[in-house]
C-alpha cells in the first residue's frame, strides 16, 4: 500500500528538524501500523516550499501520478492565497483557478490508482497585517477564503472516498487557538506562517487519528 502526501511547505516543514515534522512522525506511525498487520506500507512525502496548486500540477505526473499511490493526502493554499507586488493585485492563485485546480488534482489521484484522499485546509496564520500587495486584506483574510474553497470541493465527492480534515476549524474549535493568538503555534516574526514544533504536533494529533481510522479499514 502506497500513502503519498503531496503539498507545499507545510507539509515540508519548513525550518524545523526533519525527523520532528507532522509529516515525518505520521510515516512512523504508518510504520509501525505496516509491521504489526503484517500488511507492507510506504510513505512518500513530495512536497515542496512555496508551491501553489499550479505548479503541483506540473509536477503530479512524476510526483504522484506514476506511484499509482492508494491513499494520498493533499495539503495546500497557503502560497495560493498569497499575493506579491509582482502580480500588481493579484492573489499568485485567484479563487476559481484554485477551485479547479484542486478538483484536478482529486480527480488524478483517483485515476491513477487512488482508493481515498485526505484534504487538508490550513491552520489559522498569525499574519493579520494589511498586506503590501494587497493592503485591502491581511492575508488570513485571503487564508480563510481559500480553506472554504477547499471545503467546497471536498463537498463535491463521496465521504467514503474523500475525507475532509478541516485543520482551521479545529485549530479553532477544538484547540481554542485564531489566528490572534496563532504565535503560539507558529514560528515567531518575520515568519508568523510556518508552524513551530507545538503546530507540529497539534498537526500529528489530529492526523494520525483519522489516517488510522481509514487505513484500518483497508488493512482488516
């Protein structure tokens, strides 16, 4: 069995150890999963920083698409979301291309081989400054709308197939942290974005229950 996670930065982990990352402490556990069942499992992590639905499509073929994986889960939006004074305005994704972006990369994932998705929105950011691109919005504004849109696709496809992990609503819910209070869980300024070790494991908490749930269902 193959579980690819196919994301950006997030999922990277970016400035904290390789072995302490969300992504990396869910492999182990997929391990030890994969030993005690006798059932072999591998987990590949292809993610990359800054990238946008956009560019993960450019890389799909190679990173996704020729594993034939059986379960993926797919993390991104928060570079989406962002806007640069290059693009004169512009979010580097708008809404709708980023709406259909994410249904084509579901919609490969399950052509070439994939039995369940795992859609991840993005936890609150401490960034609620006016952004220099875009000084009508911060850009949790612009994170907020993305992880609807991200819910609205999830809506799309059958709950048996596609499981929606709604990172925000439970960082807000379940883990009473918004995005006034995020510096906990991210990394300090100039970042404010990037989760910090506490995110990390807020991120493995809630994961690792609901891969284990699906996973035992393809494994009894």
């Amino acid at each position: 069995m193959k579980f690819i996670i196919f994301g950006d930065s997030i999922s990277v982990g970016q400035y904290v150890f390789p072995h302490m990352t969300w992504a990396s402490r869910l492999s182990r556990m997929i391990e030890k999963m994969s030993t005690a069942s006798g059932k072999e499992m591998l987990v590949q992590v292809e993610a990359v920083n800054g990238r946008t639905t956009r560019q993960a499509l450019e890389d799909i073929p190679v990173e996704v698409q020729k594993h034939a994986p059986d379960i993926v889960m797919v993390q991104f939006g928060m570079n989406d979301c962002n806007y640069w004074i290059t693009d004169q305005g512009l979010p580097r994704v708008s809404k709708g291309a980023f709406y259909q972006n994410l249904n084509e990369i579901i919609d490969r994932c399950f052509n070439f081989n994939a039995r369940h998705i795992f859609l991840n929105t993005n936890h609150p950011s401490a960034r609620n400054f006016p952004l220099d691109a875009q000084p009508e919005i911060s850009y949790q504004n612009s994170n907020e709308a993305y992880n609807q849109i991200i819910r609205d696709v999830a809506a799309e496809y059958p709950k048996e197939k596609l499981t929606l992990t709604d990172m925000e609503s439970i960082f807000l819910n379940d883990f009473q942290v918004n995005s006034t209070v995020a510096e906990s869980f991210v990394l300090p300024e100039p970042d404010l974005l990037h989760l910090n070790l506490e995110g990390h494991d807020m991120y493995y908490n809630t994961l690792s229950e609901v891969v284990k749930q699906t996973l035992m269902r393809f494994i009894q």
